[in-house]
C-alpha cells in the first residue's frame, strides 16, 4: 500500500509560475494630451507671476532700506583706475536689486512650480475657456510690451553727435529706428508684417501640411542647394570683411586697440595677470600666443586668426541647430537670422566696426558650449561630459564675464537634466557630484594656467586680478552706459516669458 501522492509543487526557492495576462495598453487621446500640455503652461505662468510678484515685494523694501554711499565707492575706485573722471557711474542698489533678483526668482519659480503641481486652480485654469482667455492677455502684453520697446525713444540720440554713443544714434530716433533704419523693414514695415510674413507662413504650412514638401526629392535637394549656398557665402564674406591690414575707420581703431594691445604685449614676453599687467576681455591673448610665437605677429595675421574664429563659431551654430532642427527651411533661416541680426545688421549700418570683442572673443564661447552640449544629447558619453567641464573652466580664463556665465550654464543643464532619479525622486547623488565635479575642474584649470605660466616666465600670475574689470564695472560703474526702463534689451526676457507660456 503506497502513501498518498503529495499534490503541492515541490519547494524550489522560487514562486510558482504564474500564467501571464496581457494588460491591456492604454494610449492618450490628443484631448488628454492638450489638457496636459495646457496645465503645464498653466502652471508656469502662475509660477512666473507669483515669483515677479514675490520680487517685487522684496525690491520695494530693498529700494527703501537700503541706501549705500555712492560718492566713497567713487573715491575708492579713482585711486585705483586712472581714467575714471566722469565714466564712473556706481549703482549699488540696482546691482543688489539683480542679483537679489536672479536669486529670488529661481528660488521662488520652483517653490510655485511645485504648490500649484499639488494645486487643482491649474486644473481650472486649463480648461478650454479660461485658458484661451489667459493665453490672449499674455501674447497680448508681450506683444504691448515688443512695440512700446521698439517705440520708445533712443536715450542717446542727437544728430550733431553731442552725446551720441554709437554712430547710429546719428539717425536713430527711436530704438526701431536705431536697428532697422535704413534697412527693408524700415521702409516697408507694414507690408512686411501683414502680407509678407503671413503669406511666406501660409504657403510654407500649406506645403508641409498638405502636399508633404519635406518627404519630396525636389524640395529637399532645392534647399539643401540653396541653404548651403548661402550660408557657405555669407560665412566666407564674414570672415573676408573682418580680415584687414589697419583699421581705417574711427569705430575699428577704437575697438581693435582694446583687443590688439593686449596681445602685443604678451607677444613682446610680458605675461598677463604679473605686475599689474591687467587685460579688459580676459587672457585670450595667452593662449592665441601659442600660435603667433611660431607664425609672428602683425595686423593681418591677428584679424585673420579672429576672423577664423567668427567662421569657426557660425559653423558650429549651424551643426548644432542641426542636430535637433529637420526642417531645411527652418534650418536654413534660423542660422541666417542669427547670423544677421547679430553680426552683419552693423557691419551694414554704420561704419565698418571689427569689434572683434564680441565677435569672435566673447562669442566663441557660447558657441562651442551649445555644440558640445547638443553632442552630449545625442550622446551621455562620459568622454564628452569632461571635455565639456574643462573646455568650459579654460574658457572662463579665455573670457571671464561670458566664460564665468557659460560654465555656471553648463552646471545648471546638469542639474536639470539629472535632477529626478529613474523612481521620480529628487537625485541628490547626482547633483551634488555635479557641482563637486564643477569645483575640482576650475581649481585645476587655475592652478595648471598658474604651473604653466610660472614654468615659461618664472613669474606667478595674480588670478584674482583676472576679475578686476568685472568689479570695475560692476562695482564702480566704469564706463558703463545708463539702462531706461523700457529698452530692446527686454526681448530677452520677453522671449523666456513666451517660451515658458507656450
């Protein structure tokens, strides 16, 4: 007789297979998804209003309270500087009121990001009707606050040039007219604005839309021929035009000076940053030094090493709209617009200015950080990531004002883009290790520029003396210009307004 037969699985260490259920895959209607993306506009523009009006607050007590000496800061900065009679122009409270304010506005956007993400009022507000409602006032005030911009007088214009401070204050009366006067949308603003512009929009959607253009053979190769043509030629005539022998116009021997001295200088074996030997745009001529100690140094060699540079910084603009920009229209436009309205605008409208300063100085320095950032979207490759962080910390000596600001930018973009771990928390690790990665680079950069420099001149550099004239201007005022209330410079923020509202 045989004991009964034990039915239970045997024990293995291991659940029981289980038989697998398909789940059903639930997939968003277009309703779903435009109520998410309206609450989500909903919910920046709530956040940016309660942070301005947190700023607000706080800048009405710090504009009441606070009321520092101006006159001894005047004082201090004349026994340092010596031309300082009457280009000094000290304002503490409205570089309190900045910085206090890039300070604050951050802070105070997460926390309302944040509130109104546990809040229904965002839920309310996108829906179909208050939300159309909220997005016409605001597209309406942006656009109120573009035209009062563009029409508001130019505070320096006076056509005898008494106290004109570009040539195109001559004929600008207004901001509108100081940039586009003389050019096409000058003369021909309406038709521009209300037939051109709608008509150009109207066919180009209608192509894409209806007919498919960008999947046609035709369209494509059309284009690609056109924009490369273009954008080939206007690059080449960039870099031709700031290639010269002498700077022969008063606004290019002003500017190049500033630029060129400099680099004589350390040509001549004088390293930057010992005995006083301070420079206004940071120690580009340092490193450009490398190069002229072999091939010499003259007038036409230096434009053509900056002019090299320009080319260099429009090409690397263009591959890197490239990689996230498919459309060959937009494409091609984009780059142009930049190209344009940045660069050639007052080559063409006033005399011919190197300025070479900005361009390619200061200018190569974002251009080369948003390239190799587009190349780490692409791909996280670690090898990217630390070329990144130590071409940026070497920029910062290159430039300080645009290098300190383009590697604070490129520790911000990792923090944000590493800012939740893969389970929604908030990823500290990561963040943290950003930032302790962003102190350790700097440090080193500074003390190898300061091993090298010592090592070729038997001299250490004063590193601190790298900012001098950040805290000329930025403490002292020195020969900085007066800011109106209402000005262009405002599209900037204009611009980030309408990009987080939609």
């Amino acid at each position: 007789m045989s004991a009964p037969k034990n039915k239970k699985n045997p024990v293995t260490g291991n659940p029981a297979p289980s038989q697998v259920v398909a789940q059903p895959v639930y997939v968003h209607s277009p309703k779903e998804d435009s109520q998410g993306l309206n609450e989500e506009i909903s919910r920046w523009i709530l956040s940016i209003l309660c942070a301005l009006i947190v700023y607000t607050c706080i800048a009405f007590v710090i504009i009441n309270v606070y009321h520092p000496d101006v006159n001894s800061l005047i004082v201090n900065a004349q026994k340092v500087l010596l031309e300082s009679l009457g280009r000094l122009l000290p304002e503490p409270v409205e570089a309190l009121l900045f910085r206090s304010g890039v300070v604050i506005v951050l802070v105070a956007l997460y926390g309302f990001y944040v509130l109104f993400s546990k809040t229904d009022i965002v839920k309310k507000l996108a829906q179909k009707q208050p939300f159309f409602i909220v997005s016409a006032i605001c597209i309406v005030f942006i656009a109120a606050m573009i035209w009062a911009d563009f029409a508001a007088p130019n505070p320096f214009y006076s056509p005898d040039g008494s106290h004109a401070e570009n040539a195109r204050d001559l004929v600008g009366d207004t901001n509108f007219a100081f940039f586009f006067k003389g050019f096409f949308l000058d003369k021909y603003l309406l038709l521009y604005t209300f037939i051109l512009v709608p008509l150009i929009a109207c066919i180009f959607f209608l192509g894409i839309k209806k007919y498919d253009w960008e999947n046609k053979k035709l369209f494509k190769t059309s284009t690609n021929v056109i924009g490369y043509t273009v954008f080939g030629a206007i690059v080449l005539a960039s870099v031709a035009m700031s290639v010269f022998y002498f700077p022969y116009a008063y606004e290019c021997k002003y500017n190049f000076n500033a630029v060129y001295y400099s680099m004589t200088q350390v040509h001549s074996g004088a390293p930057l940053l010992v005995g006083g030997f301070y420079n206004s745009y940071g120690l580009y001529p340092q490193f450009l030094e490398i190069i002229f100690h072999f091939t010499g140094l003259d007038v036409l060699k230096f434009t053509a090493a900056m002019a090299f540079l320009i080319g260099l910084g429009f090409i690397i603009n263009f591959l890197a709209l490239r990689k996230f920009v498919h459309n060959n229209v937009i494409l091609f436009l984009g780059i142009l617009t930049i190209i344009f309205f940045a660069f050639l605008d007052f080559k063409y409208a006033q005399n011919f200015d190197c300025n070479f300063a900005l361009y390619p100085i200061r200018y190569i320095i974002p251009s080369v950080l948003i390239f190799l950032t587009s190349l780490y979207l692409k791909n996280r490759s670690q090898l990217i990531y630390w070329i990144t962080f130590i071409v940026s910390g070497v920029f910062v000596l290159w430039n300080p004002d645009f290098g300190l600001i383009s590697y604070v930018s490129w520790i911000a973009f990792n923090t944000f883009y590493d800012f939740y771990s893969p389970d929604g928390k908030i990823n500290w690790k990561k963040i943290l290790s950003h930032w302790l990665i962003s102190v350790i680079v700097i440090v080193a950069v500074f003390y190898t520029y300061k091993l090298l420099i010592y090592a070729f001149y038997g001299s250490t550099p004063d590193m601190a003396s790298l900012f001098f004239m950040l805290l000329a201007n930025g403490k002292w005022g020195f020969n900085l210009l007066p800011m109106v209330l209402v000005h262009p410079w405002y599209h900037l923020y204009e611009r980030l307004l309408s990009n987080e509202t939609g």
